[in-house]
C-alpha cells in the first residue's frame, strides 16, 4: 500500500511554558522509573515479562509526550518466533513507537553504550552493541542475536545506520541482515513517519544534522500533539535469502509504503528484482 507525499511543516512551538515545564517532569520521572526496572526487575523476570514490561513502559512515554501512536498493515503476531524488525530511521522516538508496537532488543552502536542515562538504560534494556570498525565482531553479534531470538526476545535493526527527515530511504546496510540470514529469522519491514493532525509531515520528531538530544527533546515537547505511524509489510521469510536479498526486500517493502524512491535503484533494483518483489509480498 503506497501513501502520498505529505508537505513538510515547520518546527513551530504550540504548547505553553506550563505545560513543556510539566512534560519535562514526567519525562525525567519516567525515564528514571525505568532505569530502575531495567536495573532491578529486568535481570529476575523472563523474556515475555521484559516484553510486556517495555511495551507498556513504551507507551506510557508516547503518552507524556502528547504522541498519540497509530499502528498500520501487517503488524507480526504477539510472541511470533525468532521476529527481526527492520525500519527506517527519523528519531530517537523510533525506539519507542517499536518498542510500544513490538518490544525488542535493539542493535545500536556501541558509542550509545558511553552516552550518560541512555546509554545506562540501553544497556540494561540488553541493546546488542555493534563495534562498527571491528570486522571481528560478526560472529559475536551473530552469536548474541541467535541467543537472544532463541530465548523468545524479538531483536529491532535500523539498517540505514543513521537518520534522516523522513521523506528518502537510505541503502540498507547488508551486514546488519546477517545474523537474521543466519538464524532463519522472519523480517518484519515497518516504515515509521510522524505527521500532525491534519496530516502534514512533523520535523519536530527529525534528529538529523546539527541538531542536539536535548534540542530535540524541547522540539517534541513543544508541539501540542503529535501523531506517530508504523506500517508493517508483510514479514518476509530469510530461509532461502542471501543477507543482500534480504536488505532488498526490506529495501522494496519500506520504500513502497513511504512512497519513496529505492535506494540507489539504477544500481540495485534492475532486472532480477522482480523475483524478490515477489518473495517479499
């Protein structure tokens, strides 16, 4: 299902100084709620407890911050087995809307391990760190995502490896498909966009450029309501897939519900491609 292109609206500040004082507090509340649950609770309760536990956790954080979530096409079945969410990336709310949608164990970067709190909290949550400059360290992340699938916890990837404002998609990164080629994971593609009520594109969401965290936080908090949407394509089975075929696939179902041109096309999408295409719906 393909959507229109939305024209971008601007970053404009809606609710008062009372209200963003307030949203910042149950934020910080919020966040330090769960740092301790991460800390304390995470380590003595099973795989689907963390889950439920991190979707309500998700959602609540949705709510504080006045987004309300809308959830699209072929979300994956609760406790579908070995599941590996592949979506693009506007913003650090990504992880939430996932997380409320379909709670995950995320692969990010191992400098987020460093950052103060979030890194903390990542960590705890069991964020799969990937050092990118080590080669090596394929068969560790292959190692600790096969693990996490067969323990029932569903695993999370943004393989553009960075962020953008929404309106492109970016090569998918192949490497990032391995360990779901490798454990025969089933892809669930999903395309995220945050738009305002009246249906206009949303930039407060954007973490992009020279844009800060806290920056962006005080951009979201500002708006005075926020519409976050996830649309699923149908999940795509690796079994038979070479980790590039896989990218494709996702590449294609993700492009086609933003509406958006494939990534490098003239280079990767050329005769052949139909097949996947097929595979993939």
């Amino acid at each position: 299902m393909k959507h229109a292109h939305t024209t971008i609206a601007t970053v404009t500040p809606t609710s008062n100084s009372l209200v963003r004082s307030f949203r910042w507090t149950r934020m910080l509340l919020h966040v330090a709620q769960g740092l301790l649950v991460t800390l304390l609770v995470y380590p003595r309760v099973k795989p689907r407890i963390r889950a439920a536990i991190t979707q309500a956790w998700s959602a609540k954080m949705l709510r504080i911050l006045n987004i309300t979530l809308s959830i699209h096409g072929a979300r994956p079945a609760e406790h579908t087995n070995k599941l590996f969410v592949v979506a693009n990336h506007v913003s650090w709310l990504d992880i939430f809307v996932i997380n409320a949608t379909t709670p995950s164990r995320f692969v990010a970067k191992s400098e987020i391990r460093d950052w103060p709190i979030a890194g903390t909290l990542c960590d705890a949550a069991g964020t799969i760190f990937v050092h990118r400059a080590k080669r090596s360290d394929t068969a560790r992340i292959n190692a600790e995502i096969h693990d996490a699938l067969e323990q029932g916890d569903t695993v999370a990837i943004f393989p553009e490896g960075t962020t953008t404002s929404g309106d492109r998609l970016l090569k998918f990164h192949t490497s990032l498909f391995e360990p779901a080629v490798v454990n025969t994971a089933l892809l669930a593609p999903a395309a995220i966009r945050y738009r305002n009520t009246n249906g206009e594109a949303n930039l407060a969401a954007v973490f992009v450029g020279a844009t800060t965290f806290a920056q962006s936080i005080s951009n979201i908090i500002s708006q005075k309501k926020m519409i976050a949407d996830i649309t699923f394509a149908p999940s795509i089975a690796t079994d038979s897939l070479s980790r590039r075929d896989a990218a494709v696939c996702a590449e294609n179902a993700i492009a086609a519900i933003l509406d958006v041109a494939k990534p490098h096309a003239h280079q990767r999408f050329g005769e052949g491609a139909a097949p996947l295409a097929a595979r993939a719906a």
